[in-house]
C-alpha cells in the first residue's frame, strides 16, 4: 500500500536528485576552461600518437624521448602558426585602430557606391535600394577597437590555456599505458575484455581521423593558396589558412569560406575600378574556390575520411547531414567521431543485431 510516507520520500528522493544534477552541470560549466583542455589535449593526443610510435619504432627512441619530441614538433607548428599571423596584424593594424576608423567608413562607403553604379549601368534598380538601406549609418564602426581589445584579453589567456594543453597532452602521451591500467581497473571483470579492446579500437580509428582530417585541411589548403596567389591576392597564405581552417565545419565551412575569401578580395582592392577591377577578381577568386570544393567534396575529403574511419562516404554524409539538422555546426563538427565510437562500441557489446553488423562489417 502506498502511504503517505513512501510518497514523501519518493518527492524528497526527486528533489534531492534534481539538486544534485543542477549542482553536478553547474560544476560543469565553472570548469569549461579545463575540459576544453582536457578535449584538446586528448585530440592531440590522439594525433601524436602515430607519431610518437614512429619515433620509437623506425628511429628507436625510447619512449621519453620520443614522446618530447612529438611535444616539442607540436610547439613548432602552434609557434609557426601564431608567425604566420604576425604580417598579417601588422598590415591590417593600422586600417583597423581607432584612428581609422573613419577611413573604413569612408572605404566602404565607397566600395557600396561603386556597387551602386555597377548595378545602375546594367539598368538595374537595386541601387536605389542600396541608398534608402544607408548601411553604413547602421553600422557602428567603433565595435572594431572594442572587437580588437577583445581579442587582446583572449590572447592574454591563450598562453595558460596553451600551456595547460601541452602539459596535459604530455601526461597523457608520456604515461597513456599507465592511464589504460588504471581504467582497467574499474573495468567489470565481465566486460573488461570488451572495453579495453573497444578503447584501443577507438584509439586507433580516432588516431588515423584527425590525422586523415590534416591531410584533408593542408590538401585545401595548398589549392586555396594556389587559387590566391595566382589572382595576387595580398596575405594570400595567411586567407588560404584562415579559409581552410574553416573546412572542419563540414560542407557549410567551405561556404563560409568562400564569402570569407570574397570580402578580403574585395576589401585588398578598395580604390580600384569596381567594374573593371574588384567585381572580376573576385568572380574568378570563387570561381576557384568554388572549384577546389568540388575536388574536396568529391575526391579528397570522401577518400580520406572513408579510409581513416571505415565508413561509406554516403555513410559519412547521412551521419553529417543528421547531426547537423539536430545539433547544427557544432554536431556536424563531431558527427564523424561520435559515430565512430558508436560503431565500435555497438560492434562490441552487440556484434549479433542485424543492423550493427550491416554498419560494421568493415571495422
């Protein structure tokens, strides 16, 4: 029989486990910074792995040396990473400071004219429209030092944040065999045979997506380069880059990178001719991109994710397309490994159903 002593217990019970979730989340969210650091670090890991094992098997490192050295190859690269940058400050700092302010009103001001005069000569009446929208009054221009001393206070953090990462991805790099006997201890004995082999297969197929993923960035990165120098495209390497990095975003990145690329093509060429000049250099400056989407799309990026994490590329696709509709950018972003992780996972702990062995049948 229920009493009313059962039902208080069990609204007591309820509300002591809502308090306990709303304080776990908020534990959570206070600590943002070190699980973003705990993510990257093992992304990282992840990444240095292969490397790291290449070291100690092809040049006979031991296992200290060789994990120092992947560390030590990482910094290089954040290092030549943040040079790369450096030009490209240092020739658009002065447009961007306070000081100028009034002359990047005053550039796009122009540039909206000579839009204006374009769309007229062609004898259509957008430019009226451009007029009465008088963008350049909506546009408060003094969110740029406000947006540039933003980026100060990020910069003022990233060297904890970085070298947070570093010194987390060398533990885990340096003691990873230590880690994987620890969590084995908390393993089932039942299923301990099951998880350790699915975190070493996960490892693995992890491992060879991140890498399989910098091959695909440097691959469109190297035919954005090309695409901008060949237009002459001032900072060219610094834009291919910045365009490319966008690519993780799977299939929208790619767009937003071509709107990326037209606006600094545009805004490297404010005083020239419009119609002789700006409009044709950035019609062909997307015309190539676009171009270097369609090898991405349909030979770089469906070979080398197919490859690193045994899947169909209209697997890939369907899982993308999906995460994307329910979690936008960000479940596009981390579909692929998510996805992979369900399929070893689900390999497993129930290789008998139908479907699992239908989706993992080549891992």
């Amino acid at each position: 029989m229920i009493t009313s002593k059962t039902i208080s217990n069990g609204i007591v019970r309820a509300l002591l486990t809502v308090v306990v979730s709303a304080l776990v989340l908020l534990f959570f969210y206070q600590i943002q910074s070190v699980i973003i650091y705990l993510v990257v670090s093992s992304i990282l890991t992840l990444i240095g792995y292969p490397i790291s094992d290449f070291f100690k098997r092809r040049l006979k490192f031991n296992h200290l040396f060789a994990t120092i050295t992947t560390l030590f190859i990482f910094i290089l690269l954040i290092f030549g990473f943040i040079m790369m940058f450096i030009p490209l400050i240092l020739s658009q700092g002065q447009n961007l400071s306070l000081l100028n302010t009034a002359e990047i009103e005053k550039n796009i001001t122009q540039l909206s004219h000579q839009i204006a005069v374009f769309l007229e000569s062609h004898q259509i009446d957008s430019s009226q429209m451009l007029k009465e929208a008088n963008i350049t009054s909506k546009i408060n221009f003094n969110i740029i030092p406000n947006f540039l001393n933003a980026i100060l206070g990020t910069i003022s953090s990233f060297g904890m944040g970085l070298a947070s990462v570093l010194f987390i991805t060398f533990f885990f790099l340096k003691d990873r065999s230590m880690f994987l006997r620890g969590a084995k201890k908390l393993i089932p004995n039942s299923h301990e045979v099951q998880v350790l082999h699915s975190i070493e297969k996960i490892n693995h197929l992890l491992s060879r997506y991140f890498i399989g993923l910098l091959l695909q960035l440097f691959i469109v990165f190297i035919l954005y380069l090309i695409v901008l120098v060949i237009f002459g495209i001032p900072n060219a390497f610094v834009i291919a880059f910045l365009c490319a990095i966008l690519n993780i975003i799977p299939y929208i990145g790619p767009l937003i990178a071509s709107v990326l690329a037209a606006i600094l093509t545009m805004i490297s060429n404010l005083g020239s001719d419009f119609q002789s000049d700006i409009l044709p250099t950035t019609i062909y400056v997307l015309i190539g991109f676009w171009i270097v989407q369609i090898i991405d799309n349909n030979l770089s990026q469906p070979i080398i994710f197919s490859k690193s994490v045994s899947s169909h590329p209209l697997e890939i696709f369907l899982v993308i397309l999906i995460a994307g509709f329910l979690f936008g950018i960000l479940g596009m972003i981390v579909a692929v490994p998510l996805y992979t992780i369900m399929k070893v996972i689900g390999k497993e702990f129930f290789p008998e159903n139908k479907i699992i062995q239908l989706l993992t049948k080549d891992l």
